[in-house]
C-alpha cells in the first residue's frame, strides 16, 4: 500500500474522531509511514505527545478494509481558527498488517 484513506483510527483502545485522514507509507522504504489527520476530534492528547516526545500506538483501518498497525510521534499540530486542525504523525518502525 502506497496510500490508503483511512475509516478508523484508535488509540490505547478508544477511537480517534475525524473528518479526514490518510495514511501514507515511502515506497522503497519499510519503515518510513505517516499518516495526515484533519479535524481529530481532540487535539490535547496530540499535543501533550507532542510536548513529551512520547509516541501513540495506532491502529488503523483503510477504505480498502485493509487493518494496519504502527507506532508514531506526533511532528506537528496545526489549528487555527478559520481552518481545520491538521494533525501530523511520523512512523516509527514499520507499518503492520493485521
């Protein structure tokens, strides 16, 4: 999977809400995913990773029904008033099928 626009996501066991989000894996390179969220549903547990390098386990289903899992931190948080909030996560290690 080059790409892959994403139905579900969870984290420690509770559902991350969004409008949209796309997961994203470097092709020729197996450990190298990130994934795009816009509009999560909570941006303080983003940021408090964010604050504390700490990474997320997360589990993920595709449109496509594939369900992968993985490991990231969070690179950036971006909201603002007049747009959606845009969360950033980078892989860390590879990108699991489950």
């Amino acid at each position: 999977m080059g790409s892959g626009r994403l139905l579900r996501i969870k984290h420690d066991h509770h559902d991350i809400g969004f409008l949209s989000a796309r997961v994203v894996e470097e092709k020729g390179y197996e450990t190298a995913w990130c994934l795009r969220v816009e509009s999560p549903a909570d941006v303080d547990e983003f940021r408090a990773h964010l604050a504390q390098g700490s990474s997320m386990v997360l589990t993920m289903v595709t449109r496509e029904g594939d369900q992968l899992r993985g490991e990231a931190c969070v690179a950036s948080v971006s909201d603002c008033i007049d747009a959606a909030t845009i969360v950033t996560l980078t892989g860390i290690g590879p990108l699991r099928s489950s």
